[in-house]
C-alpha cells in the first residue's frame, strides 16, 4: 500500500522517535559526554560525505545563471530574516523568547540540496540553476550563518566573537567537507553508486544530534516548560513564514522578468531552510546551550515545507508541455 500523502517520510517518523526515546531515556551524566563526542565524528563523517558527493562540474554547469543566483540567495539570507524580525512584535508574545530565538535561527539558516533539486525537477523547473544555487547556498551557509546567528541573537548564541566562531564551523564543518571534496577523486564513483545507502549515514548524524539535544532539554525540564498551545502556536508560526516567502518568492521571480521555469527554479530553492546542514551547525555554535527549543522550529518548518512543495511541485508537473508566460 502507498503511504497517504498526509503521513510523514519515514525521516520525519524516526525523528519523531528520537523525540519521545529523548523525553523517557534522555543520556545523562558522564554518557552524555561519550554520545556528544560520537555525534561531532558522526557530523565530521556527514560534512566528509557531502563533500564526496558534490560534483564540481555540477556547480559550474548552473554558475552562469548570476541574476537567478542572486535573487535566491537574497531570499535564504535576507527576505527570511527581515521577515521574521518584521514579525517579531506577534511572534515573541505568542511563542516565547527561547522559541523565537528557533525562529531566528531557522531564517538564518542556508536553502536545501536535495529536496530543492528534487521538486524544482518534479516541476520541470531549471534544473541546472537549481543544483547551481543550492549546493552554492549550502557551502556559503557555513560562512554566512554564523553571522547572522551573532548578529541576529548576540551573546545568547555564545560569547564568541565572529572570527572563533567562523573558526569553528570550518574547523568541525568545512574541513571534512573540503576533505571529502578531495577524496572524490578515489572514491566519489563509489559513492555516487551507493547513494541509496549512504543517505541513512547522514540521516544517523542527524538523529544523533536530535537525541542528545532533546536529552539535556529533557533533562533541563524542556516538556515542563513548554506547553501544547505554545507548539501549536509554532505550527502556525511556520505556516504564515513559509506562506510569506512563498508568495514573496513566486512574486518577485515574475517581477523581474524570470521565464517559468526560472520562477520555478526560485520558488524552490529560495523557500527551502536545511536541517541537514541546521542541526550539526546549532551543535557546533551552541555549544553549551540548551537546544531543544532551538531546534523545534526548523524541525516542524522541514516537515511543513516538504508538504506544501509536493503539492505545489505536482501542480506545475501537471501543466501542459508548453509553459505559460
């Protein structure tokens, strides 16, 4: 039987899971140490596989494409954070102060690889563009996040000034990425013929870090202090976000002239925030910090995200073979 469209991906169910094996057995004491240490090499082998796996004729395939570039990284890195500052004065009442902060982490955060690949292909959008500019994002996340995180959050994120920080994200980040990047030479056909596989590597690292960072929340009293009306409160938070960049996205593509499947190629590249890249980035930058409610946001924007693009995604797939202007 198929999976009713309404249902999460098995991801969304495992994670999930980790949540609730989180909230009954959270790690404790001098465990917790052993598990942060293996989630940092489970990130280091995650960022090493993305590297591997990224083609550099890929990238250079879809550079030329500047305008379109441009256009969605002023999206990811500067309409999503305008848009949830300009949103501040409902959200920071509605939500709270640690779940806001979520929420500025999440719109600080770089636009999805695969998923804005897949859905812009669905949709018979750009497809070279789209590879260009999200696997560009991705890489420039890992320098232009930190800074908006410092910017947009000050000390909360850590008392560390941009250059440590910046540091440290090439440091547990970068450095396997551009490790991997040169190991692709020996073993970049063997994973491009193992793809199918290796994804559960990177989705093991993401748990991991789910589960030791829901743990000290757990442990920190997370479900005591937060109620169901302040999440459903975010569910709809989300919403109205994604709703937001969504139209403004769809519109500015046609105002400035972009051809459909340019527009298409906007829309979902530009829409799209990484828990991929999200979830070890708050564990490198928050160091020390409860992450629980830091996380929840980008975890419940990622499921709703992937809804509403399906659908979208099939309704462009099923326009006639000639676009329309």
């Amino acid at each position: 039987m198929r999976r009713p469209r309404f249902l999460p991906d098995n991801f969304m169910l495992i994670l999930l899971a980790m949540l609730l094996l989180a909230s009954v057995l959270p790690v404790r004491g001098v465990y917790a140490g052993y598990a942060t240490t293996v989630t940092n090499l489970a990130i280091a082998l995650l960022f090493f596989l993305h590297g591997a796996k990224l083609s550099l004729q890929a990238i250079v395939k879809g550079m030329g494409h500047w305008r379109l570039h441009s256009l969605v990284f002023a999206c990811t890195f500067l309409l999503f954070p305008l848009l949830t500052y300009a949103l501040k004065p409902v959200l920071l009442p509605l939500l709270g102060p640690e779940l806001f902060r979520g929420m500025l982490y999440l719109s600080a955060l770089p636009s999805t690889v695969q998923s804005s690949i897949a859905f812009t292909s669905i949709a018979r959008g750009n497809i070279p563009a789209a590879i260009c500019s999200a696997a560009t994002s991705s890489l420039m996340g890992i320098f232009i996040t930190p800074l908006l995180v410092l910017l947009m959050l000050g000390q909360s994120a850590q008392s560390l000034p941009f250059g440590d920080a910046v540091l440290k994200i090439m440091l547990q980040l970068l450095l396997p990425f551009v490790l991997g990047q040169l190991a692709r030479r020996w073993i970049g056909a063997w994973v491009d013929r193992n793809k199918a596989w290796l994804k559960h590597v990177d989705q093991t690292s993401i748990y991991l870090v789910v589960y030791t960072a829901f743990s000290s929340a757990v442990v920190e009293g997370l479900w005591s202090q937060l109620p169901l009306q302040q999440i459903l409160a975010l569910a709809v938070a989300c919403c109205v976000l994604l709703a937001l960049v969504l139209g403004t996205t769809w519109w500015l593509g046609r105002r400035l002239g972009f051809d459909l499947p340019d527009r298409i190629t906007i829309l979902f590249c530009g829409s799209k925030k990484s828990l991929a890249t999200g979830v070890p980035m708050a564990q490198v930058l928050f160091v020390g910090g409860a992450m629980g409610t830091l996380l929840l946001p980008i975890m419940l924007f990622h499921q709703i995200q992937l809804l509403v693009c399906a659908v979208l995604s099939k309704r462009f797939a099923d326009r006639p073979e000639e676009p329309l202007a």
